[in-house]
C-alpha cells in the first residue's frame, strides 16, 4: 500500500548488482495504485549508483559497477523475514517481454553447502515465469516450479515439477503458493495444487523470501532467454517497458510449530 516500499518489510539490496543478464536497480522498484511494480526497460548509459552501493565495489572488485544495459530489480527480506515451514503466496500479473522472467522465491545461505541434502537450505522456486511467446516449447502461459541445493557448482542438485499453464498470466493477476513442512513442499497455482517435491530432503533452516526480475546471459550482458528462442528486442511490440505487477505477498505459519 502507500507511495513507496515498505522497508521495515523489504530491501532492494542483495548480494549483486549485476544479475545474469542485467542489472538490478533501485530505481526499478515501485509501489503505485496498490501493488508493487518492478519495471524492466532499457538504459544506454546505465543509472546512476545508488547510495547503499557506494564504496562497495572498491571493496568486492567482483561485482561489477552499473553500465549500459538492461535493469530491472528485486525486493527480498533477508534480516527482516525469515520463516520457517507454513504457507507462502503471491498475487501478481507477469512482466510481457521475451527473453527474461519473473520469480517468487525463498533462500537460504546453506544451499551453497555441498554435502548431499537440501536439509541446511534450499531455493524454492515457488514460480518462475521465462515461456512469453514462447511458442517453440508450446508453453507460452506456463510457470514453472523447483529446488535446487548443493550449491551452483558442480555438486549442484536440482529437482522440479514441470510447466504448469496459467490463466492469461500476462493480463490478469493469479496466485502463486508453496506449502513448506518438515516433509514436502506442495506447490500451488490459484488455490490448486500443481506438484509436490522432496528430493535431498526438506530445508530445515529459516527461508528469506524474493520477488525479482532476470535475463539471460552474462556479465550483464543478455544474449538470449534460456531456452534460444531469440533475443530481446528494442522494439515497442515487445511492450517495453514491461512490468512485473505484485498484488500481494502473505505468509502464514502453523498454529503448532515447533
């Protein structure tokens, strides 16, 4: 609600600047008619650092400083939210765009730990959305849902639920929901369960929650979406700027949590 984000709830900080890609940016973030908005558009010089990131590159020379090109940008709760099993939803219309997608998901920094389970922490990618116009896989309305543990690296492990399609994603808000307990994640599109996973075992570590906006590519530069149906265009057809539109982010916990 309000004019601005709510900060004492959420951060446009993270541990990078350059995402895959793109940039996350600040300035990206909004809050307007009720809903947060994270804008993605094109900048041929870049937007100026923001204040929480300077002097910080003097001191992590392996993030990359803002420059020309794509931004886009993310809201998480790190330090201000962590749960711990319940229920996680969102309500949101999709961003319009190829070659990128949006995401409602929950961290933990044990997922770079490689030892053969998910128990000390997982990504939970409650939805992800990288299929507009994506009519090579036939699966231009589809999310998708999974975990991933064991770090990035080679020990990296991952497990999902497939695609599931969506009521006209792009125009129309729909929710989005996991259901965390001590045994299973069970996700959910609309109220309906899509797929249950458990693979390497369930993190049992408190999760911080993520709404953001990605591209494909590399060293902030994008080169095409994940899948190689092309790059992102320019042109106004690809409805630039797009927007990631979030109605609402609730969380619940069980009554008997121990």
């Amino acid at each position: 609600e309000g004019t601005e984000l709510d900060r004492t709830k959420w951060q446009t900080e993270w541990w990078v600047t350059e995402r895959k890609g793109g940039f996350w940016h600040e300035d990206m973030v909004s809050v307007k008619d009720g809903n947060l908005v994270i804008t993605t558009a094109y900048f041929e010089d870049g937007l100026p650092t923001p204040e929480a990131y300077k002097g910080y590159f003097e001191k992590h020379p392996s993030d990359k400083d803002y420059k020309g090109g794509w931004y886009t940008g993310v809201v998480e709760t790190r330090g201000k939210f962590e749960g711990l099993y319940g229920y996680y939803e969102c309500r949101a219309i999709l961003p319009k765009s190829t070659g990128m997608w949006s995401a409602f998901w929950m961290m933990n920094d044990g997922v770079s730990d490689v030892d053969g389970s998910g128990k000390d922490g997982t990504e939970v990618d409650i939805f992800e959305s990288m299929y507009y116009k994506d009519v090579w896989w036939g699966a231009g309305d589809a999310v998708i849902s999974g975990i991933h543990y064991d770090g990035y690296g080679e020990g990296h492990q991952n497990a999902s639920i497939g695609k599931w399609f969506v009521n006209n994603p792009y125009e129309e808000y729909n929710t989005y929901g996991v259901e965390w307990n001590k045994d299973e994640y069970i996700f959910y599109i609309n109220g309906c369960e899509t797929g249950r996973l458990s693979a390497g075992g369930v993190s049992q570590n408190p999760e911080y929650l993520l709404v953001s906006c990605e591209f494909a590519g590399e060293n902030g530069i994008q080169h095409s979406d994940r899948h190689g149906t092309g790059e992102i265009s320019k042109t106004p057809e690809e409805n630039w700027p797009a927007e990631f539109i979030v109605d609402y982010v609730k969380c619940y916990q069980y009554k008997d949590l121990v």
